[in-house]
C-alpha cells in the first residue's frame, strides 16, 4: 500500500489530464496504456528484484549487485532526477494546499468558468502566496521524512487510498451525467490520429515512468523492505493497474467537464485547477465533495513527494556523513531556493525560457521525458544482462517447464524490447 501511495499522486491527477489534453486525448491514453504494460511493468518488476535482492537504497543497491562498477551510476541518475522533480513537485502540491484552503474556508463555490481560470492564473502568476504554501509543504514533508515514519505512511495510504478511489468513482459518474459528457469521453477514449508525433509516444512513455514512479531508483528503495513472501509480479501488475485506474477515472471527470463548460482541454498544467472547482460548484453538496477532494489530493501528493524525497535525503546524509535531520534542513533549504524559482516562472520568470517552455515546464520535460526513461532503460540493461539469471530466477520464484518459458520471455524484454523501444523513441523523439 505505501509503494501504491507512491505511485497514485499528481502524476494521475494533475498530470494525465493534462498530457492527454494537450497530446490528443484517445491516442495518448492508449499510447500511455501500451507503455504501462509492454514497459512499465517489465522496469518495475526489475527495479523490485535489484531493490529486495540488494536490501538497500537506490545508490547502494546498484553498488553492492555490481561492485566497483559504473552501475552504481544508475542510482545517482536516479537521486539526480528525483532532486529535479521535487523542485517542481511541491510547487503543484502546494496549488492543491491552496485549493485546500479555498475549499475548507468556503471560498471556493459560486463562481463563473471564466472567473475560475482567471483565480487560477491570478494565484499561480503570484510571487507570496504560491511560495508560501510551497514551503508549507516542505515543512511538513521535512517533519515527517526526518522523523522516519515508513509505517506511519503505509497506514495512511491504507485509508486513503480506497478512500479516494471511491470518492474518484462517485466523480466520475457525476462527470458522467453532465450535460455535454459524450464529447468528452469520446475525446478521451476514441483515438484522434490527426495529432499524433512522435513527441505523443515519447510523452506517453514518460508519463507511465512518472506516475508508476520509476525510472529513478525510488522503488528500489522501497521494494528493498518487502518481505520475501511478496509476489512480485504480482505486486507489479496489481500497482500498476490501480495506478493507471486511477489515471483514466480522473480523465473521465475532467473531460466532460471540459466540455461541457465550454473549455478548451489544452490548458497545461493549470487544467485540474480551472476545471473542476466548476463542477464542485454544480453539485449538490458541493462544500463536502470539495473539501474531501482536495483533502485526498494533498494527501496523495504528500505520500508521493515524500517518497522522492526520500530517495534524495537518504543519499545526501549517506554520501555526506550528516545526520538525517541535517540532510532534511539542507535539502529543504535547497528546495525551497529552486522551487521557488519553478513557482515563479509561471509569474515575474515567465519571460525566460528554453525552446519555448517555463522553467517548470522545461524541468519537467527534461526529467519526465528523457531522464526517468534513461533510468528505466539502464536498470533493464542492469537486470537482464548483469545480474546472475539465478536471482532473478529467486526473485521471481520461478518453477517448472512454464516458469522457465516465462523467465525467458521476460528476459527477452529486458533484454532487448524495453531498451531498444525506449531508445528510439528517445532518440527520434529529441531530433524531431
Ligand atoms: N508517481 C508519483 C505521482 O504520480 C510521482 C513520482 C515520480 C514519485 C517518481 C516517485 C518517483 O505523482
């Protein structure tokens, strides 16, 4: 339950809408869903093996499976990334702090689509207000890391995360009975190939290491406390399915609302914000559904910055012998400087910019895109040529005449199939 915290977050509800939005709709999703199961299930199981085989975090555990070796490169790739994200990750965990806010004080209901997205764009474009409740977050994540509460957060996501799968559930089929939901689901489920590059398959791709969280080594650190009774493809298949469940529920709300308000869904990042205050607002009951939303949304953020953030925080204190409360004060400080500078590139720093994006924008291209991929394609490499077939063969607890076909298909796709796929899109993807 807590690597399913890890993986159900912003990624699903923040950042699918608005990669599908912006890619397309119907192509991305299945683009994405194909890269779920042909890549992503294949990288996590391996990024399980390397994590239980080893027993140790995301540097150490490359380090000890292949001693005096550049392997151990994949884990600093890995603290590498997850550093890059949390500088922008906390800037959305704050938007949804804010909205938090809004919903519990009341101030959030009543008003006009326009006015919406105007409050959206007048908070974020803002310099105080947006950074305060990005350090707001990384206080609390900075108390709870530093305490160490590894079984705090599993029985938090053990509530929570049914919890908000029922209350996606009951949006959805509100969603559902909009006024103008049949274009948006048809948007959302029917491919439109008209727009479909290879920047729609390398973003796909990207979004399913983002949000099944891999591609830096965070569920090595994870997979290193499972038990040895732990199915791991099992494990895999069933957090990868609820994650992209979760994923495709929070396209269902967003999209007829989309529509149906008369928007347009190629909104960017600010899309989840602008959208669903609106159909909160026509819903009975609108407070409680709201204030239960963002309450959930945080939280699921929290649970997911919490577990990068470990990553870069159990590295920085091992690497530079401090403490983990001293390790917590530098990251956070660091973060604060940086996420600060992510936040305020949608306002004063929007004029500065790389091929055309933010500074959020780019940071999220560079780590999503290209970095977590590269991470997935070499823990592949890692598992199927590197390591002794007998461990993954232990790992995997496999027996018999099938279980031996089965390993060398697997094999074969970590092998050959998830680093070269990966590659060339990465490659055409970045010259195109
Ligand atoms: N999977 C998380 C989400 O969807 C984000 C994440 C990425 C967490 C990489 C850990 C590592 O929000």
């Amino acid at each position: 339950m807590a690597t399913v915290g890890s993986a159900v977050g912003l990624g699903n509800i923040w950042r699918f809408p608005y990669q599908a939005g912006e890619n397309g709709g119907g192509a991305f999703l299945l683009t994405y869903a194909l890269a779920v199961l042909l890549i992503g299930i294949p990288a996590m199981v391996a990024e399980f093996i390397v994590g239980r085989e080893s027993h140790l975090n995301a540097v150490g555990a490359f380090k000890k499976i292949a001693p005096k070796k550049a392997w151990g490169g994949i884990g600093y790739l890995g603290v590498f990334t997850g550093f890059m994200i949390d500088c922008y990750y906390c800037v959305v965990t704050g938007w949804t702090l804010y909205y938090l806010f809004l919903a519990a004080s009341d101030n959030l209901l009543g008003l006009s689509v326009d006015q919406y997205s105007i409050m959206f764009s007048t908070y974020s474009s803002g310099v105080f207000p947006p950074i305060f409740a990005l350090v707001s977050v990384i206080l609390i994540t900075g108390v709870i890391v530093s305490l160490g509460v590894q079984k705090g957060i599993e029985t938090a996501s053990k509530i929570m995360m049914p919890l908000l799968f029922l209350l996606l559930l009951a949006l959805a089929v509100n969603s559902c009975l909009l006024e103008d939901s049949q274009t948006g689901l048809e948007f959302l489920f029917i491919p439109n190939w008209s727009e479909f590059t290879i920047d729609t398959i390398l973003s796909a791709i990207g979004q399913a290491f983002f949000s099944l969280s891999l591609g830096m080594a965070c569920l090595v650190t994870y997979s290193s406390y499972f038990t040895d009774d732990v199915n791991l493809i099992g494990t895999a298949s069933k957090i990868s399915v609820i994650d992209m469940g979760v994923a495709v529920l929070a396209g269902v709300i967003i999209f007829p609302a989309v529509f149906t308000f008369g928007m347009e869904p190629e909104q960017g990042p600010g899309l989840v914000f602008k959208v669903l205050p609106n159909v909160f607002s026509q819903m009975p009951l609108g407070y409680l559904w709201s204030l239960l939303f963002y309450a959930l949304l945080f939280l699921a953020a929290l649970t997911s910055f919490i577990s990068i953030t470990e990553v870069v925080v159990a590295y920085i204190s091992e690497a530079f012998k401090i403490s983990r409360v001293k390790s917590v004060i530098l990251t956070g400080l660091t973060f604060t400087l940086l996420g600060s500078v992510c936040s305020l590139s949608f306002g004063p720093l929007s004029g500065f910019t790389i091929a055309g994006k933010n500074i959020f924008d780019s940071l999220d291209y560079l780590a999503t895109n290209i970095l977590l991929p590269l991470g997935g394609i070499l823990t592949s490499i890692f598992v199927g040529w590197r390591l002794d077939k007998k461990v993954i063969e232990k790992q995997l607890n496999i027996k018999g005449k099938k279980g031996a076909a089965f390993l060398k298909v697997y094999i074969f796709f970590l092998r050959y199939i998830v680093p070269a796929s990966v590659t060339c899109v990465l490659v055409t993807g970045l010259l195109s």
